[in-house]
C-alpha cells in the first residue's frame, strides 16, 4: 500500500485520539509525522493517555524514581515515519519521548529543578502501531 494512504489514515488515527499530528511528505517516499502530546490524549483502547509518576513507569526504560524527588509538567512527543519499501508495501516507525520537572521535593523553595527524558520502552509505541495495522486489515483499500 502506498505511503501516502498509510500517513493519511495514520494521521486520521492519531487526531481521532487527540494526538496532533503533523507531516510532510519527503521526495514521496518518507513520510515524517510530528506527535505532540495534546491536553486530552486518549489510549487506543480509548482510556485517557495520563502523563505521571505511574505512565514514566510504565512506558520508559526502567529508571528508579527517587522517593526524595517530585516530577511535575509532564509531556510526551513523539515521531512517526513511513518509508515505502515496494508499492505495494510500507514501514511505519514510532518513537515517543517523555519528559518532566524534576526537583528535590525538601528543597521545592529554592531548588530551581532541571527537566529529566525518559527513554521509552516501546510499550505505547506497539500500542499505536498495532492499532494502526488493524485498521488496513479490517477493510481493504
């Protein structure tokens, strides 16, 4: 299937769950689509996308969340790009990052904090991806 028809119901997929998509065509063989994290992002299993202590758990590397620490103004953002292989066939690759305010919850007052990336684990990245490909194996184009 033609990259162009994957990015565009890929693009309709992610807006349905309130993950502002945004991509540019590239030489008509690379799609690359920006995702950033809206305020209401939904699961594909429809249940709200929660970015916190417990979502950094869950979809990063493992990483150990210091007790003695506070994590605020989380955000997510991520890429998705296509790239057609043959006519008939084409790869789709996501990556989400995530990020947060981290700061010595003791010293809240005057300790300015820094922001801290978690790596992803590929969890919410499958999740997606396997949602898409159901939607071209459910009807064919």
């Amino acid at each position: 299937m033609p990259c162009a028809v994957v990015a565009e119901q890929a693009k309709r997929y992610l807006d349905d769950h309130d993950l502002d998509a945004r991509g540019s065509a590239q030489a008509d063989v690379n799609f690359d689509i920006s995702l950033t994290k809206l305020k209401d992002a939904s699961l594909p299993s429809g249940r709200p996308l929660l970015l916190n202590r417990h979502s950094i758990s869950e979809y990063t590397q493992p990483k150990r969340l210091s007790l003695m620490r506070t994590y605020s103004n989380f955000h997510a953002s991520g890429s998705l790009t296509l790239t057609q292989l043959t006519n008939l066939s084409c790869k789709l690759n996501l990556h989400f990052e995530f990020n947060a305010y981290e700061y010595v919850w003791a010293l809240a007052a005057i300790d300015d904090g820094y922001i801290t990336r978690f790596v992803s684990n590929g969890e919410l990245e499958g999740l997606y991806l396997d949602a898409i490909t159901k939607l071209f194996m459910a009807s064919p184009l």
